[in-house]
C-alpha cells in the first residue's frame, strides 16, 4: 500500500512538473522579420542553418572568409524566401584576427538590418593526429579559430542585445566538446572551451532574457567533415565507425529549434541525449523536466558510458600492438 502511494505520490509530481515548467521555460523568438547573423555560414552547418532561419522569414547576415562562396550561397538562400522584403546580406572577414574588424562589420550589419536578434557562431575547423606529431601552431590556430572566433562575434553584439532585453547566442560545439577522444588533442579543447564559455555567459545574461544555446552535433556530412578524413589516424576512423553520419539539414533544424526556445542544450539522436545527460554537470536547464530527466538518467547512462569508454580503449590498444608487430618482427631478424 505505501509503495502505491509513494509511486502514485512521484508520477503527481513528475506530471506537476510538467505542467509547472512551460510557465518558467523562456518565451520563444519569433524569426519573422528578426536579424539573424550566420558565422562560417558559406558551407556545411553554417549555411543549412541560415537556410533553416531563412525559410523562416528572418533577415540574414553570412559571415565567412571566402567572399566567392558567399555570393554563391547568397543566390542559394535566397530561393527559399517567404516574402519579397528579406535579405541576405554577405560579409567577407576572419571572425577570429582582428576584433577591432569583426566589430565594425556587425555595426554596418546592424545599420542595415537592425539590431542582431539571433547570433549563431559555426565558424570553425578541425585537424586530426596525435598529440605528437600535431605542430604547435595547430593548437594555437585551432584555438584562435574555434573559440575566439566566437568571442569575438558575441561581444561585439551582446551590449546591444542586453539593451534591448532579448537576444540569443548559439555556440556550435561538437560532441568531441562532450568527450576527448583519440586524435582529437587539438580540436576538443577548443570545443570544450565553448561550454565554459557559454555557461558563464548565461548567467550573466538571463536577467536580460538573452539566452545561450551550445549545440552538440555529432560528424555531420559537410566539406570540413570530408576534409578532416583524410587526416584521421586509424583509432579515429574506427571510433567514428561506433555513430553514425548525420546530415547538415538535419543538424541545423534541431539547432534553430533549440535556438528559438531558449534551451542551454542542443543535440542530435540518442547518443546525443546520452552525452548532454552525463555532461550536464551544473549546466543551466531551461525547463523542470529537463533537471529532473538528467538526475533520473545519469546513473545508467553512466554505465552505458563506461562500456563506450571500454572499447574505445581496445580499439587504441588493438592499433598499437598491430603497430608494434612489424616493429618486433623486424628487430628478430
């Protein structure tokens, strides 16, 4: 009798919550006529998500360094307006050297488009290899890349945004910012770095009702993806064997969607949930339900982590001793 109650006593409270939790959760942007600011939005992720934004009625602006590439995914977005007042407006600039320059082209930006509404940074890169064998400067770009080509962006827009009190920013993260993994010594320290950022951010910037979103994507089919296989040492492509390949429409839906509610937290299928559960540490939740989802699913997402965590170590251990075999055979002789 007292567990029926206890039980009956938890699914009144779960359900409370739920009820509970659209009244505390941000209230949703509304992308008709908003400025939305794209960087590295001339390929992969950045461009299907200025699409997804643009299909929605929002104003565009396209960050990238190739001013060729830009002009030709400029003709590409614009098929897909909704009215014939929308713009896409293209800007050539290295989002990670000069702050001074960044700053002044999201001014012009905004004297033209009004004021930035939504923020997404996708600019970013990736190089694979051991740890010894990357030179230096890998790390050192990577980082300039990666994180502050994302700082920069942010500052530059986020005064306006606190004036106005609304705004969002999106950091594109990767799930090697949830989980170091072999070969990426370089690459998931930077994306790792987003998710600092992006909490401390967000509690600066709530009372303002600007919200921080970090997405999560797992490989995504896009030119920087394709590129970066070339590269991988052998324990990398055999861990990537593990997930599969999602494709860029995809990847930029969910993160708009997340974007637009407000959520601290974007990811993809069910290894995504996984991993955002077990790294939610002290993250920001958006809803109730989501902290209380985590604290129900942490433990034996935790198991299902460890036997991840297992064979992604056999597969490290079976490619050394492979690599080891030719190296022995050869000193015998």
């Amino acid at each position: 009798m007292l567990l029926l109650l206890a039980a009956a006593g938890i699914v009144a409270f779960v359900l409370l919550l739920y009820m509970v939790s659209p009244l505390i959760s941000p209230k949703p942007l509304k992308l008709p006529g908003a400025h939305v600011v794209v960087t590295g939005g001339s390929s992969g992720i950045g461009k299907c998500v200025a699409i997804e934004c643009y299909k929605q009625g929002a104003f565009i602006t396209l960050i990238a360094r190739n001013e060729t590439k830009l002009l030709q995914t400029k003709k590409e977005i614009e098929k897909y307006s909704v009215n014939d007042k929308q713009v896409v407006l293209c800007i050539s600039v290295d989002v990670s050297k000069d702050y001074g320059h960044v700053e002044n082209v999201l001014k012009q930006a905004q004297e033209k488009l009004g004021p930035v509404d939504m923020l997404i940074n996708c600019a970013g890169t990736s190089v694979t290899g051991k740890f010894e064998d990357l030179e230096v400067s890998c790390f050192e770009r990577l980082m300039a890349v990666n994180y502050l080509g994302s700082v920069y962006p942010s500052h530059a827009v986020i005064a306006t945004m606190k004036e106005r009190r609304m705004g969002r920013i999106v950091f594109v993260s990767s799930q090697a910012g949830q989980l170091g993994l072999f070969g990426y010594t370089a690459y998931s320290p930077t994306k790792f770095a987003l998710r600092g950022l992006a909490e401390a951010l967000q509690m600066e910037v709530k009372p303002y009702n600007i919200y921080v979103t970090v997405a999560y994507p797992p490989d995504t089919d896009t030119p920087g993806f394709a590129e970066e296989s070339k590269t991988k040492p052998l324990e990398t492509k055999l861990i990537s064997e593990t997930s599969s390949v999602c494709q860029a429409e995809q990847v930029a839906r969910v993160i708009v969607k997340d974007a637009i509610q407000g959520n601290f937290n974007s990811f993809i299928g069910s290894d995504g949930y996984m991993l955002s559960v077990l790294t939610s540490g002290m993250s920001p939740v958006t809803a109730i339900t989501e902290g209380l989802q985590q604290v129900v699913c942490m433990g034996i997402f935790r198991i299902i982590g460890l036997f991840y965590l297992g064979s992604f170590d056999s597969i490290v251990r079976r490619c050394m001793i492979q690599r080891e075999k030719p190296e022995s055979t050869d000193k015998t002789k």
